[in-house]
C-alpha cells in the first residue's frame, strides 16, 4: 500500500542531493521530498572541516560545513520537505520506495527518482591485505570522523596505506593533532591524490611518500603493533629484499572510494564496470526511465563543486520527465579510448550540446585528447598535463554530433 506520491524523490542529502532538490524546485516542482539516512543533511562535508570547497561555485575557498550550511539555508528558506534518519531500503522499476524510520516501514511512489547516495571507502577485506586482525586498522573516512566530530584520536604512530585525497588529509589532520604519520604507501608509481594535496598534507609536513610499494603484512594482537611494506614489481608483485618495517599501532586504509548502488542493483539499473555507477544518457538518465543519477554514486568526482554543478543538471532533467518534457534519448555510443579510463555520459542523442566528463589512466605532459568517430577526428584537444586524479570536462557542440554513429576519445 502506498503511504504517499511525490513529483520527484531524491536518495541522498549530501551536496548532490541537495543541488537538485534545488534545481528541481527552481524548474517549477514544488511536490520534493529529499531522504537522509543521517541525522541531518550534508552528507559526509559534515566532517570536512578542512578548506578547499568552494571555489568553483561561490568564488571563494570554504571548508566543508561552510559549504554544506549554504544548501541547507536555501533547503530549509524553500521548504522543500525532507526525511532525516530514514533510509531507503528498496527501489522499483515501477519507482516505488520502501523507507526505514523510526515510525516503522513506509512506501512513497515517485514520479522521478534521483539516486544521489554517495560513495563508500573500500575497507582491509576488500583488498585482501595479509596479516592479522587486530584493533587499529581504520579507513581514513572513519578516523576523520573520530577526529572532526567525536572528538577521539585514532592512533598515536600511523601509516596511511594509499594518496587518496581523504587519506592525505587525514594524514595531515593527524600531524596537526598530535600524531606521528611514519608513511604514506602507494603501490602505483603516481599518487592517486590531487596534487595541490600532495604539497599541502605530505610535503609540507615532511611526511615520506612511498610510491610503487604496498602493505605485506599487520602484525599485532590485540592491537596493531607493526606493519611490513615492500616494493611492488609491474605486475604488483612484491619484490623481495625490498620489505621494510614500522613500528605503528594504527594503519589507515585510503584505498578507492565505491559508488553506493545496492538500490540501482534492485531497481533493474545498468551499472558500468568502470565506474561502478549507472550508466546513463546526456540527461543523467538511467536505464530505468524517470530514475537519474548524480554525484559520488553515479561516478567518484575529484571536488565537491562538480557534485553540486551535477546536481543541478539532474534536478533540471527530473523536472522536465515530470512535466513530460523530455529531450531526446541516447543514439550515440560514447566509449573510452586508449589512455582513458572512463567518459559519461555513456551515450548522447546529438540533439543538444554536450559536456562529457573523463579520467585518464595515468599521468603524463603534452598530450592530447582526441574525439572520434571510428577513424575521423572530430575535435582535438591539447592537454600540458593530464592526472587520474583529476577530472577532465569535454565540450561537443550538437554541430560537432551530426552524422555521428559513435564516439570514442583517446590519449594520444
């Protein structure tokens, strides 16, 4: 039995979710209501106190809170409704929700969905690191947490396994803390952080980076007393001679980040094997017509305000399914081409003007992007350095998609 229908709902109350919960209203939907399994809005910026947000979007460098608090006025002076402590526990093609909350079980049929859960850390078991299982071994995420809004120290003498974004600035937030950060492991040969993060958390804390190196084995009982680390070979073999020692009692993991999509999963939704989000057309539209996807679920951003801007793109789109104004669907098959990682959209019609977003696999100076149709040159782009850390933002004209079948880009 359905409990209630609402115009568009929206799965997440972090940046994403908010901007279009926004973006929707402004397009002239007034019957929103935005779910959040925590007990308030902002998602995980609530325990980014650190600087860095901001910049794109308001012109102005803002730590997370700041930045979170913004969305929320404009939430709350619009009055969009929205559920706090609730989950979301199952999804419908038929776009039927099922939510948990403390007044029990209820079902909302939506006109539009808008999947914006955000992402998780991957934890010791998903990367299968040796050793024993005491206490001590944290995601980065997690001693954030403990630090910026438990107030608790995690660990006296650390190693941070990854140069995630998140394990570098936990590695910095601990050294400003008290803390002694012996390592930062990296098993690629290039650090999968940001680099104005490598200098602000790593360098100017003298903290070493050991690329091409991974942890070998945790020892300990009841708590983490050593970790072994040793070079990796190409094929992320270790090479022996190469082991090394410290004498630690926390080990933080900042190993890649996974797009939440248990829910996609139930409701039928195509997810790509790269990304680990949805795939979706230029309107940010699933496989599963009227449910879009946005944010750190639909594909792990490298800033907060690209979230934000993909928001609003997806409340504008759920809007216009609303109102039945709906633009045309995929024609154009987009793939990645030698040297890239992923591009999304994964299909575009060519009737509109496009923005595509892209990592590359690995870094590297005076490169260019090149936009295909089988053997064609469409664009070309040239790139003074290219970082997977960051992302790359791609502009095709609808002129530029004339005649198009499909669509590859490549590093050459």
């Amino acid at each position: 039995m359905i409990d209630k229908e609402v115009d568009v709902a929206i799965i997440g109350g972090g940046p994403a979710g908010m901007a279009a919960a926004l973006a929707a209203r402004k397009a002239g939907v007034e019957d929103i209501l935005l779910i959040e399994r925590n007990e308030s809005l902002g998602g995980i910026l609530n325990q980014c106190i650190h600087e860095g947000f901001g910049v794109e979007i308001f012109n102005e460098v803002l730590t997370g809170p700041e930045y979170m608090q913004r969305f929320i006025d404009k939430i709350e002076k619009q009055e969009i409704p929205h559920l706090l402590d609730s989950m979301v526990i199952d999804i419908s093609k038929d776009k039927e929700l099922v939510i948990a909350s403390e007044s029990g079980l209820h079902r909302i049929k939506a006109k539009a969905i808008i999947l914006a859960m955000g992402a998780r850390e991957r934890t010791r078991g998903q990367i299968g690191t040796p050793g024993s299982r005491p206490a001590g071994v944290y995601t980065a995420g997690a001693a954030q947490n403990f630090i910026n809004l438990m107030n608790l120290m995690p660990g006296k003498r650390v190693v941070v396994l990854g140069s995630g974004d998140i394990g570098l600035i936990t590695a910095r937030r601990l050294t400003l803390e008290g803390a002694k950060v012996l390592a930062v492991v990296e098993i690629l040969p290039y650090s999968s952080g940001l680099p104005r993060n490598i200098t602000q958390c790593l360098e100017d804390y003298e903290i070493p980076l050991y690329l091409k190196h991974t942890v070998t084995e945790i020892k300990g009982n009841k708590r983490v007393e050593s970790i072994s680390i040793a070079e990796v070979d190409d094929k992320w073999c270790h090479v022996p001679g190469t082991e090394r020692e410290f004498d630690c009692d926390t080990l933080l993991l900042s190993v890649g980040l996974i797009p939440e999509n248990e829910l996609s999963r139930n409701a039928g939704i195509v997810l790509d094997p790269v990304t680990g989000g949805p795939r979706v057309n230029e309107n940010l539209e699933t496989s599963v017509e009227g449910i879009f996807a946005c944010g750190n679920s639909l594909h792990v951003h490298d800033i907060v305000d690209f979230v934000t801007m993909e928001g609003d793109c997806v409340g504008i789109q759920a809007a216009n399914f609303v109102k039945g104004k709906v633009c045309g669907d995929g024609g154009i098959d987009i793939s990645a081409g030698n040297g890239v990682g992923y591009v999304l959209p994964q299909c575009v019609s060519g009737d509109e003007d496009v923005k595509l977003s892209l990592r590359v696999r690995e870094p590297g100076r005076d490169r260019k992007l090149l936009v295909k149709d089988g053997d064609r040159i469409i664009k070309e782009i040239k790139k003074p350095k290219v970082n997977p850390a960051e992302m790359i933002k791609v502009g095709l004209k609808k002129d530029e998609l004339k005649g198009v079948k499909s669509l590859s880009i490549e590093l050459e």
